[in-house]
C-alpha cells in the first residue's frame, strides 16, 4: 500500500511538472528567449487582448543590446506602415460624418490631381503620357489599385517625411501613374499620402492634428506621434539587423534625423507614425470592437464593416481594403520593422507584435507567436 502511495505522489508530481514545462512553452517569452540568447534576435513586445479587454503582456529581449535597455511597454518603436490604418480610420471617421465618398474621383478634394497622366511604354524605352481610361477614386488611393509607384523618386532620394502632406500629393501628379486605376494592385506609400492631404483638404486642419483629436486624444495614446520629444526618444528601440548569426546596430534611411525635429520633418501618412506597445493596442482593440473601445466610440460599426472588407477588385487577389489587409474577420498591418498589428471582429481580440528589425524576422518566431496566441483564444 505504501508502495502504491509514493508511486501516485511521484506519478501526481511527474504530472504536474509537466503541465507546468507545457505551460512554460506556451509562452511567447519562453519560445522566443533562446533567439534572444544565441544573439540571433533583439527581443520584442508581445501584447494580447480579449474581448473583455484583459491584456496579455510579455516582453522578452533588449530594445538597447549594449546598454541591456529591457524591451517594457513603453519602448518607443518606429511602426512604419502601421500608419496606414491609423490614416485610414481617420479619413473614415469623415466617411462616417458625410464629409468623404470613397467613390468619389480623388480630384474632387484634390482639384490638381485632374491633371493626373499614365505612363504608357513605348518602343526603343521611349513612352509616352496620356490621360487615365478612368479617374482615381478615394477607395482606389486607400487600397493600392490606383496606379500610384511605391514612393516619388523624391521621396527615395532624401525621406519620407520631407515634405508636408498636401504638397506631397501635389508633387505626385508630376510622377506618372504606372498602370491605369482599377486595373493593377501595386502596394504604395503614395495613396494613403494622398488619403492624408484628402483629410487636410476637408477639415482644414494638418492630418496630424485630426488624427491626435479625433484618435490618439481619446484613446489616450500619448506616446503616438510623428515626431518624438526627448523622453521619447530616449526610450526609442534600437533597429538592429541580423549578420551573420549576430545582432548588429543599424539604421533606416526612411526618415530624416533628428526625428525630434519639427523644422525639417514632416507628418508622413504611409509609414510615419512612432508609437509605444501601450499605446497602439488600445488602437487595435477599438477595431476589434468595432470601432468602440472602453466606452469610447472612435468611428462607426458599418466603418469597421469597410475595413474589414475587400476593396480590391475582383480578379486581383490581393485582400486589402481601406489601409488595412484584411481577410473577413482579422483586419491587420505590419511595419517595415517586423512590427504588426492584428484585431478580430468576430471574437473581440487584438494582438500586436512589436520588434525592430532592418532585416527579416526569423518566420520560426514570427509562427511561434501566431501559433501560441491562437491556442490561448482556443483556436
């Protein structure tokens, strides 16, 4: 009987040793911790929210190597195209007002982009300009179909942020288009730009003073911004790219610096935003109620409903909608850093991932993060 008694504690014991190592690689942390120790990956910030708003927060890693700066939720990190569907909720919030029709031809708010030409190639390299068969609509600028190349060749040369919203897209109708609008889809920094200075153009406010108003304001997002002030950028994250098994400092041309400067830089609507884990999943957590969080109404249902559907013509299999990829339930960005946001409006959660990195992050984490954060919802 004694016998049969220690082999059930020692059983009891094995067992939930067990649950408790099952339990431990079921966390981001623990899964992504031996990256982080053989030097091949700096650390990030995991954040997930239920549908009852309760948060899931696990941070592992360095947001500074050499100076053992911990990655906390209020590391700054630079969400490059996360922007576009910050922009987007924007120009929907004037969708919702009757202020916008998404299909309206752009020139409506924009009258210079009448003049808009398309790039038509001929022989010995040698093309010609020509009219559009069709004009630029708002919902073909805000899902990549309009014909519009990644960025100006300006843009390319000195940053994305050098010049302030409406005439970038003033500067934009002096670049051809590539392809006729409806017909190709071609992601580009250049429609939401486009989608930013349609927002200047009917509040007569810069679209970065509507976006902190009428988004970050009322989310309490504070740390959201264009530009950072000192604090801030005293807790930016350093980008590092991977080389040769090692993780080595580096540094995108994307920008201008100092990105404290408000002289020389400007609000950039396709990838300028700056913002902290604590900040944006408060963003991705209105999306997924649907517009809602805490109370807070930020755009309507039926704008969510937009977002969540694709707006890319039949015939183009990319699923994009108003500044957001989207696939019917989860509606999401990423960022030229590895950062990404993502929120479901069938079950209420959001999830966001946030790292910097100029090189690509190893898929075999980006997986473990997937599927780890579907387990826990159940999936």
């Amino acid at each position: 009987m004694k016998t049969r008694r220690m082999f059930f504690v020692a059983a009891l014991i094995l067992a939930l040793l067990t649950a408790a190592s099952a339990g431990a690689q079921e966390s981001v942390s623990a899964a992504v911790k031996p990256f982080v120790d053989q030097g091949v990956f700096p650390g990030l910030v995991s954040v997930t929210a239920d549908k009852d708003g309760h948060l899931t927060v696990e941070s592992v890693g360095w947001s500074d190597i050499e100076n053992a700066e911990p990655m906390t939720m209020d590391s700054v990190f630079w969400i490059a195209s996360m922007t576009k569907g910050v922009v987007a909720t924007g120009l929907l919030i004037l969708v919702d007002e009757g202020l916008v029709d998404l299909d309206a031809p752009v020139e409506t708010y924009l009258p210079e982009f009448a003049n808009i030409r398309v790039e038509e190639p001929g022989e010995n390299g040698v093309g010609t300009l020509r009219p559009p068969k069709s004009k630029q609509t708002v919902r073909q600028v805000m899902c990549h179909t309009a014909g519009f190349r990644f960025i100006t060749p300006t843009m390319d040369r000195f940053g994305i942020d050098v010049l302030p919203a409406r005439v970038l897209a003033s500067s934009m109708v002096e670049v051809p288009l590539f392809a006729d609008p409806g017909t190709q889809f071609s992601y580009s920094n250049l429609g939401i730009d486009v989608g930013a200075a349609i927002i200047e153009s009917v509040t007569g406010f810069p679209f970065e003073v509507f976006l902190k108003r009428r988004i970050f304001d009322p989310l309490r997002m504070s740390d959201t911004s264009f530009w950072l002030t000192e604090d801030q950028a005293a807790r930016l994250v350093t980008p590092y790219k991977v080389l040769d098994g090692h993780c080595i400092p580096d540094q995108t041309n994307a920008l201008s610096f100092p990105y404290t400067d408000r002289e020389r830089r400007f609000a950039e609507g396709g990838g300028g935003l700056f913002s902290t884990p604590r900040d944006i999943i408060k963003f991705y957590q209105m999306i997924a109620g649907k517009g809602e969080y805490r109370g807070i109404r930020i755009i309507s249902e039926k704008a969510i409903e937009t977002m969540a559907t694709k707006q890319t013509p039949d015939g183009i299999e990319d699923k994009y909608s108003v500044g957001m990829w989207t696939d019917g339930e989860w509606i999401w960005h990423g960022g030229a850093l590895g950062t990404e946001g993502r929120a479901n409006i069938k079950t209420g959660e959001a999830r966001i991932y946030m790292v910097q990195l100029t090189s690509s992050v190893n898929p075999k984490i980006k997986e473990a993060w997937y599927s780890i954060c579907d387990r826990r919802a159940g999936k």
